[in-house]
C-alpha cells in the first residue's frame, strides 16, 4: 500500500470516528434536553442541593480561606448548570436575525464569565500572586464593560441585570408559574408584556400538553420581555453602572487601595447612575425585571459600608465591638457570630474589592 493509500485510509478513519462522536454526543444532548424538560422539579432539587452542600461547608469550616475557595468551586459549577438547564428550558429563540444571534453569544459569554469570575480570580492568587489576580480582575473588568457597552448601545438591551440576578429571576418565575397552576392550559395563561405577572385567562378550553411545554412557554415570553428604550440621560446612567467597577479599579491603581478617592469617586458614580435613570410618572415604567434590577442596585448602596477603606477605619471596628458585646452579654450568642466575626475579613477581602455585584 503506497502513503497516498495510508493517507487516504487514515482520513477516511478520522472521518468516520468524528461522525460517530458528533452522533453520540447530539443522541445525549438530546436525550438530557428531554429530560430536563420533562423533569424541570428534579434538576432544581439537584441545584438546591449543591448550593446547600456549599453553605454547609462553608459554616462548619474554620479554615475560612480554603472553605471560601471550595464554596466557590462548588457555586460556579452549580451556576453554570443552572444556567444551562434555564437556557434548554427556555428553548431560547433561534432569531433569524444575524444581530439577534451575536446578542445571544454575548449574553452568554457575560453569563459564563460572571459565574466563573470569582473562582478565576481566587485560583489565579493562589497559584500565582496578588499581582496576578489584580491583572486578572482588570482583564475581565474591561472585558466586561466593552461586551455590556456594545448591548446597550449598539442592541438597546436597556437596563442589565447580571447573570445571577436574571437567574433568580428565572427560577423565581419557574415557581410562580407552576404555582400558579400545573395542569393550566398553555393558552389560560398570560404574561404581562411590561410587568411579567403571570395569571389565568378566561379561557376555559382544556389542554392534554404536557406541564414541561405549558411552564416552557411562559417562562420563555416572560424572560424575553422587551426592553424599555432608555433615554440619552438614561443611557448615560446605564454607561456609569457598568463603567462602575473599572472607574474604581482605575482610581484605586492611582490612588492606592488605603485612599478613600475610589470609595468616593464609586459612590458619586454610582449616585448619578440611580439619579439618571428615575423616570417620572409621564414616562412608560420600566418593566418587571427592570424594576427589580434598580431596587437590587439602590438595596446594594448598603454593601458600601462594608467597601474598604471605610470597613476597615470605621464599619469594621465598630461591628466587631458589637459583636464582642453580644457575645458576652447574651448566652449562645457566641456561638453564632464568633465564626460570622472569622468569616467577614475572608469575605470582605474577596467580595468587596471591585464592586461589581
């Protein structure tokens, strides 16, 4: 046999080795996507138990730093298999349009990075350094600020959301519809175009659908509401959101992680995004997931207490003093803050750092 023979007996080989792969893998893609949507209170029960599984570890560790690095671990995975169970319940909409599409993979992209941002950046200071964490943290800042900048204003996506919120969103509304009723009609529900609240119609025809298509149905119109058009001044307020984290990041760079100069320049930006964005009542509201967006933002103003270098001159010192007086003053008391008091440093030093949630 000559090597032109070989050659072509190889390539025929790897072609029908990758054409069986592909088979096998879209036979149990498919075949997980049925099961998924014919057992969507199964999956959530799984999902409950690995975030509670996380919870757990992280209470009854009292080595913080590693139990916050399991934790992590734990979560990012238990979010990205939520995320993808969301997205086959949804069935998401296969837009003819080019734009709709590159939308789409960016919205994932952003899904994907915020998820994994965390334990990316917890993994790389421990294999690296400090250094190395903070270059990491620019990177996915920038990264982040450009992806969310080119769906506001070249996709007038309006408010966003980040990937966790709009997935308590998500399984919140999966409650509320099989709540609502399991063996309602597709067509006795409706969803709110504006305000997402899911009720019964007057229709009284039956349906033989199965709940997994009634629950799909809903739960896709309603995670596709349309979003609000945002004014100019609105749209600069939305700029300010995302921009939020890398503003800090860069004064914090110029001015040092003890100044108080990125602590004041965040809350003055993040005070003129919440100003810019309050509609009137001549205005159309914003939508039902827009709402709740701006009211996790203006409850998040609380988390700046617990931002250094204010946590650590004044919040932090303060608490703790209220801490040690419970303890000692209330029986069992004790029991509860002493490993609250371990855990805060851990969490303020991984949490609060850049101000992206």
């Amino acid at each position: 046999m000559s090597f032109e023979e070989k050659a072509e007996a190889v390539r025929v080989l790897l072609q029908t080795l990758s054409a069986k792969s592909s088979a096998l893998v879209g036979n149990a893609t498919n075949s997980y996507k049925n099961f998924v949507s014919q057992n969507p209170e199964a999956i959530a029960q799984v999902e409950k138990t690995l975030k509670t599984s996380s919870y757990l570890y992280e209470a009854f560790s009292k080595n913080y730093n590693n139990s916050i690095f399991i934790a992590e671990i734990v979560s990012a995975a238990n979010n990205l298999f939520s995320y993808a169970n969301v997205c086959l319940l949804l069935k998401e909409k296969r837009t003819k349009e080019q734009n709709g599409r590159i939308a789409q993979k960016i919205h994932h992209l952003l899904s994907v990075i915020e998820f994994s941002q965390t334990f990316i950046e917890i993994s790389v200071q421990r294999i690296w350094n400090e250094k190395a964490k903070w270059v990491v943290i620019g990177a996915i800042s920038v990264i982040k600020v450009i992806l969310r900048s080119i769906l506001l204003f070249y996709y007038d996506s309006g408010i966003q959301s980040p990937a966790v919120a709009t997935l308590l969103s998500h399984s919140a509304l999966m409650s509320k519809v099989k709540n609502e009723q399991a063996n309602t009609a597709d067509d006795e529900l409706y969803v709110g175009k504006n305000s997402g609240i899911v009720m019964r119609t007057l229709a009284t025809v039956t349906s033989q659908r199965r709940w997994a298509d009634t629950e799909d149905t809903w739960l896709h119109n309603s995670s596709y509401l349309p979003s609000s058009k945002l004014s100019g001044a609105e749209r600069i307020g939305e700029l300010l959101h995302i921009s939020r984290p890398l503003i800090h990041l860069l004064s914090m760079a110029g001015a040092g992680k003890s100044s108080l100069l990125p602590w004041i320049t965040s809350l003055i930006t993040d005070a003129s995004s919440h100003v810019l964005l309050q509609r009137d009542n001549n205005k159309k509201k914003f939508n039902h997931f827009e709402q709740m967006e701006l009211r996790r933002r203006y409850v998040g103003l609380a988390l700046y207490l617990l931002r250094s270098p204010v946590y650590d001159q004044y919040t932090g010192p303060h608490l703790f003093s209220v801490f040690n007086y419970l303890s000692e003053n209330i029986p069992l008391v004790r029991y509860l803050l002493d490993p609250l008091s371990g855990y805060l440093p851990a969490w303020q030093d991984v949490y609060f750092y850049n101000w992206t949630n």
